[in-house]
C-alpha cells in the first residue's frame, strides 16, 4: 500500500523551521516508514509528483512566486500547515510592513551604508520575483488548516502535529509544546 505524502516548502523563511523537522533525531526514520517525502527541499524534488496529504510551509509571503507556490500547495495538500511564526503572522521579514516598500528598495539598493551601486539602478529585471506591497502570513492568501508557533516550532511540536495527523487522530497539543516564554 502506498504511503501518504508529504510535502515541505520555505517561502520567505530561513529554514530553521526544517531544521527542527529534521531535529525530530532518530524518529525521522519512523517519520520515513510513514510517509513518503514529495515537493520539498528535504529530498529536492521540485515539483509535485501527485496528490499530497500534508504540506508544511515555512515562512510567509514576500514576493510573487511565493504567493505562487503557496496557492500550489494549497491545490496539491489535503492539510496545509503553516509551520513557524514567519508562516503563521510574517515574523522576522514582516518589520518591513512598517515602511513603504519604496523605502525599503531604496535602503537596500540606494542609500544604505554599505551599498556600492554606481549606476544607482533598483534591480527590476522579469527574472526576479517581483515584491510584495507587504509580508502576508500564509492564511491571509489560502486557507490554512493548522498553525503551528514557535520560531521554529520546536521537533516535539513537529513530530506530535505529524503523528496525530497520520493516524487520524485530533491535534491536541499541550500547552507546554505550544508555550514560548
Ligand atoms: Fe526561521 Fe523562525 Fe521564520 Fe522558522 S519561524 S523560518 S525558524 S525565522
């Protein structure tokens, strides 16, 4: 019998949410007797080879093609978990919402105190993303079935919300897994 798949992608996160996947230590080999890994850059395969029962996304969205596999995800995933503070309300990259997104180019390409742009020209090329106005968590661009906090939620939280989910049993996470203080 085939197993059921899961997928994994990061938006606009840094992957440490990932890392506490893979920090699950030897259960991982459980996890892989479980399911089998689709998209994701675990194994690196970059596209959906079927239909998934769990996508898990890191980070929200930032850019366009974030938006893009994003809403791909939610077409492709049975449950679609936003795993991570950044997934779940922007976290770290959402401190640009408070500055027009103008002034934010500018800083970085323009007027930063680093910055060495003798043609003073803001990339535009139709090859990069092109930038969101501002970060948006995950649910408010699809519907998101479970939130997951933490920077990074840590491997327990990982591990119960994955086993629970593949054995058809409700999330019930204890406070002491889902606390951050
Ligand atoms: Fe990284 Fe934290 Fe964002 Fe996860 S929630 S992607 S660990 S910054």
């Amino acid at each position: 019998m085939s197993k059921p798949k899961v997928a994994t992608t990061s938006l606009a996160g840094c992957f440490g949410c990932h890392m506490s996947l893979l920090d699950i230590d030897e259960r991982i080999l459980k996890l892989i007797d479980l399911v089998d890994f689709d998209k994701s850059p675990i194994d690196d395969i970059k596209e959906f080879t079927g239909r998934c029962q769990i996508g898990l996304i890191e980070g929200g969205c930032t850019t366009d093609e974030n938006v893009r596999v994003l809403k791909s995800f939610r077409e492709h995933c049975d449950i679609l978990i936003s795993v991570g503070d950044c997934a779940t309300m922007g976290g770290l990259p959402a401190l640009r919402n408070t500055v027009p997104l103008h002034e934010c180019l500018e800083e970085a390409y323009l007027n930063g105190p680093t910055v060495h742009n003798p043609e003073k020209r803001i990339p535009s090329d139709p090859e990069i993303p092109l930038m969101l106005d501002r970060v948006y968590p995950c649910h408010e661009v699809v519907k998101i079935d479970y939130f997951l906090p933490g920077c990074p939620p840590s491997a327990d939280t990982l591990w119960e919300a994955l086993s629970a989910l593949l054995s058809d049993k409700p999330v019930e996470l204890p406070y002491s897994l889902l606390k951050y203080d």
